[in-house]
C-alpha cells in the first residue's frame, strides 16, 4: 500500500457534469473515449494513477485476429478455426456467437483500427500470405498474434494516449480513484448460485435501488477520490463505462500491477447485481523469477507465451540441464498446451518437488532460433533478464506461476451493456462469454479493443450518451460521523492478510477445506474492513482494500459453489470435470447440472 495521506478529506461542493464517463485508462478504456469523442461527444476519463500505470502496457504478446481481405482468410487461417481454438481453451463455458463476433471483428475492428490511432505491427522481412509477422502462442493452432516484438501493450498505450492528449472532446483526469456508482442500493448478504448454462453468480440479496430511469434501474453517475488533492468529487454522467481491469492483485503474486484490485466489479455488485464466472482465475505459467527485485515492477515481469507457442517451442525443465519436457506428462502438447494445462503441471511439480521455480529453455540450442534472433524479436524480456543476471541466449530462465488474468466479471451484452441502465462495462472488468473457464492467450486485448469501440458506437446509436440524459440532483459525497485515521496498520496488516490468504488456500490448486478455512477468514476481515471504512475517512489503501476483500469473498463462494475441475478452477477432491452439452439451436457450450449441487 501507499503512503496514507496526512491532509484531511476535503469534499467538492460542485457536481461535474458530462455526457460520457469512462473509468479506467487501459487499451479498453482510452479506445472508447476516442471512439466516442469522434462521435461528438464529451468525455470525462478517469485514470487511477497516471495515464501510462495500467494492465495493458504489461501485456508482452500479441492480439489475436486472423487476417483476411474482403472477408476471404489470407493462407491457411479461419475465423472457424480461431473460434474453436477459444471455445476449447474456455473448456465448455465460452459463447460461441460472442466468439464469432471477436474471430470476425478482430482484424478491421481491432488491428486496422489500432494502425489508424497509431500503432505500428511487426512487419515480415519476408512477406508471404500477409506483410505481418505473427505469432503462433500456445492454443492457437495457426499463426494469428499481431505484435510489436515483446512490448506490444506499451506501444498500444503509448499510441493511444497520444491521441487522447490532442483530441479536443476529451477531458483527462488522473489520480482519481472511483469510490462508487452512484445509486442508493443497500447490501446485506451474498446468494451464490450455478445457472442453467453452467456459469456461476454471486450476487447481493436484499438490495434496494432507490434511483430509477425510464422505469429501469439506472447508473447517474460516479464518486471519486482526487488523490493528489485528497478531495471527495461527484460527476453526473449520461453514460457510464467501467474500465478498471481485473482483479489480480487480490492474490500475493501477480503479474498485475498495483491498479488491479477489481475496483470496477467491486462497484457493480455494491449496486446490487451479480457478477459471474469469478472462481476463474487465470495464472500465468511463466513469470520471471527474482529472489531479489529492486522494486515491484521486476517482480511481476511476464515472459511471453510466444516463447513456448509454435514459432519458437521453447520448453519447461525441471531442473536447469534437463531434457524432457516435464509438462508432456500432463499434456500431449506439452510446453505448448493453453495456459491453465502448463499452470497447474508447474504447480504440482514445485509443490512435490518442494521447488522454487522451475525453468523455460529457448537457447538457440533448443529452439533453432539464432541469438540474434531472440535479441531482435524479444528486446525486453532479453534485456530484462540479462540485468537480473539471466542471459536468455545461453542459459534457461527460471519461471513461476502468478495471478494474472479474471476471466469472471460484470456479465454484459454483445456491446458491452450491463443488467444497469446507462451503464457499460469493458475490457477485463466484463465477463462477455468470450474466455468462458479459461482465457485463450492473446484474446484479451483483441476483446478488450473490440467491445470499447462496440460499447462507444452502441451508446451514441441508442442516443444513452446524450446531454438530455445527464440526471440534475446528483448529491454530494457524505463523512457522515467519519474521521480522519490516525494508525493505518490494519489497512496494511488486512491488505497482506487477504492476499496471502488468497494465493495459499484459493491458488491454482484448491480443496473444499481450504476454502471453508479461506470463507471464514475473509468474512471476519470483511467486517473489520466495513466498520474501518465506515469508521474513518476514505484514502486509496482504504478504498482499494474494501474492494479485494471484496472480491476475494466473491472468489472464495464461487470456488466453492463449483465441485469441479474446470479450465483455471482445479479443484483436488473433485478433479474431474461436469459432462458439457452444446446447444443446438444457440451453438452455446452448457455445463449439466452437478447431481451434489
């Protein structure tokens, strides 16, 4: 946690008004301000740190998208086959017609519109079926990542931002932390529950919306805390677009970064409404090892999946001078198999073998490809691990699993709209259908791009983010009885607590012991975390704290709801997955009821 603050809460006695807030500043965030921005309107964006301290400049690999002209596949690619590639990764949970619009929209909607902001993708020395030089990551059974080498997010962001900066419709705000959305519902207790199509919720009981539009719930607006100047401010807003990312940060290791504690899920379930499919976790297989990190950055440094996908076949050892592929035992793709096969096969084996780390192996020895090679196409990762004292050209890296990717979140339409009026949510706060148990690598930003421009044009098509819409009256933050804190220990002590208590008992291997044990915890915090926040004036470590205990109970619930092994849910005393059933009429994969449940 930060510092806290040592001047006291102020509160804005003014009500900023737009038509349009976006919360959050990553790749799903910034292309809808833009989207919508070019369509006349005005846009308030709301950054948690500063523009450039987000997930997606973390993001090393690629977007998916099968290229094609006139809608014809250039070489031997299919947008069929990009849609089954996902539907397997997801393990009988995604949707297939959210999976045809991403296979179909990815490359014009996402690739050409990324280049017309700005964005340059690695072109082929050769150019064969296309002038691209794409990856082939693990899951995908055709070459269709577009990248730039290995620091394709930042290069996003960078482009981004600096269209943002100079686009006129566009007010930039950073340092604003959301509080909550603005409407007066109360929570008292959680209701899990499995749907007929498989998916799990959890979601508030006995809410009591109080705010209405047109007869339907509505969202009018936002609370934020100006972190710079440590002031309260209310925004009223026709349309309102969470983008805050995922929630990755609730667990100890992490390869996101300190933004990621489920800010925008957290406020969406405190208005009343479920949110979906959170037992999915997704951990990376291969995050940079370094017993000693000069800052936290180092610490959650990913090492790409292209580097054991197709193109290079780089391989998981168990020791440094091994030869076998440890992960064939579990996998007949081995090193290449999705992202929760090699996650769990790591797992288990540092766990049996009482390991620290196990090691990934692209030496020119291993994968064909020159040192040049490797130096050319992944300047960062080679860069990085040769100042941490690893020389990828001649020695293998040492890797571990970490958090990574939620692939539960706000349940939402084909455009990004939720059960709330008014109110959108895109990027990796949503659960579109798309990653269903288990995100297929590279998805995410292509997803992400795709429904922020598709939430953006929706909005302005179905006139939501008009000025006629902006609600009047929207009341200022209360204190209430609260004080300022003088002893921020139990925020500090609480946000360790929860996150250790996550990664030991609700990892990538769970038990229903250990989740009994993690439910009871996180319960006791909750209450302490309640009555600190209703106690005291509001900070950063407060607000974020109050949102991963959060999410970690709604994490713990569903993981316990689900008495199954499915994609990044693996669960030792049930190990087995429910039998999935396709939908003849939708195309739709539905997990059968449990016969304990």
């Amino acid at each position: 946690p930060t510092p806290a603050p040592r001047t006291f809460l102020r509160v804005s006695r003014m009500v900023y008004s737009t038509e349009a807030l976006v919360i959050g500043s990553g790749c799903a965030g910034l292309v809808c301000a833009l989207e919508l921005a070019n369509r006349g309107k005005a846009v308030s964006l709301w950054s948690k740190r500063s523009l450039k301290e987000n997930n997606t400049v973390w993001a090393q690999g690629g977007l998916s998208a099968v290229p094609h002209v006139d809608h014809k596949p250039l070489g031997t690619d299919t947008f069929e086959k990009h849609v089954e590639d996902t539907l397997k990764a997801g393990a009988g949970l995604s949707s297939r017609p959210i999976a045809e619009i991403v296979a179909h929209g990815a490359y014009e909607e996402v690739i050409k519109l990324l280049e017309g902001y700005g964005v340059r993708f690695n072109r082929a020395e050769t150019p064969g079926v296309t002038e691209y030089h794409l990856h082939q990551e693990g899951g995908h059974s055709e070459p269709r990542i577009f990248n730039v080498s290995d620091y394709t997010g930042r290069a996003m962001i960078e482009a981004l931002i600096a269209c943002v900066l100079k686009h006129p419709n566009i007010t930039v705000y950073e340092h604003y932390m959301a509080i909550d959305l603005i409407s007066k519902s109360k929570l008292q207790e959680m209701h899990c529950q499995l749907n007929a199509d498989g998916t799990s919720s959890v979601r508030p009981t006995k809410s009591k919306p109080t705010l209405r539009f047109r007869n339907q719930e509505a969202c009018v607006g936002a609370y934020a805390l100006n972190v710079t100047t440590n002031e309260v401010v209310a925004f009223s807003a026709a349309a309102i677009f969470l983008a805050t990312g995922g929630a990755g940060r609730v667990y100890l290791y992490s390869s996101n970064p300190d933004t990621a504690t489920g800010d925008g899920m957290a406020m969406y379930y405190r208005l009343g409404h479920p949110i979906t499919n959170m037992e999915f976790m997704q951990f990376h297989p291969t995050c940079f090892y370094n017993p000693n990190p000069r800052n936290p950055d180092e610490r959650r440094f990913l090492i790409t999946e292209a580097l054991r996908g197709g193109n290079v076949g780089g391989k998981l050892l168990i020791t440094r001078d091994a030869e076998e592929d440890f992960v064939l035992k579990y996998h007949p793709l081995g090193s290449s198999a999705t992202r929760d096969v090699v996650a769990k096969a790591i797992d288990t084996e540092m766990k049996r073998l009482g390991l620290p780390f196990v090691y990934l192996d692209v030496r020119p020895s291993r994968t064909g490809l020159t040192a040049d090679q490797l130096k050319a196409q992944y300047p960062d990762i080679y860069s990085h691990c040769l100042n941490a004292g690893v020389d990828i050209t001649q020695e293998p890296i040492p890797v571990v699993p970490a958090a990574h990717y939620t692939c539960g979140g706000i349940p939402v339409d084909e455009f990004g709209a939720t059960a709330v009026r008014n109110l959108y949510a895109i990027g990796e706060t949503a659960c579109t259908g798309l990653h269903g148990a288990n995100r297929l690598a590279s998805n995410s930003l292509t997803e992400a791009v795709l429904f922020g421009r598709r939430a953006a044009v929706h909005s302005v098509e179905e006139n939501v983010a008009d000025s006629t819409n902006i609600s009047e009256g929207v009341p200022e933050w209360e204190i209430g009885k609260a004080v300022q804190s003088k002893d921020e220990i139990q925020v500090a002590y609480h946000w360790d607590e929860v996150r250790r208590l996550m990664w030991h008992l609700v990892g990538i291997a769970r038990t229903a012991d250990r989740l009994l044990m993690a439910k009871a915890r996180i319960e006791a915090i909750q209450k302490e975390v309640s009555q600190y926040y209703w106690s005291y004036t509001v900070n950063l470590n407060l607000l974020e704290l109050r949102n991963i205990t959060l999410i970690a109970e709604v994490i713990i619930r569903a993981a316990l709801l689900r008495r199954e092994s499915r994609g990044g849910h693996f669960r030792l005393d049930e190990p087995l997955p429910r039998r999935a059933s396709i939908d003849a009429e939708t195309g739709d994969q539905a997990v059968e009821d449990h016969p304990r449940l």
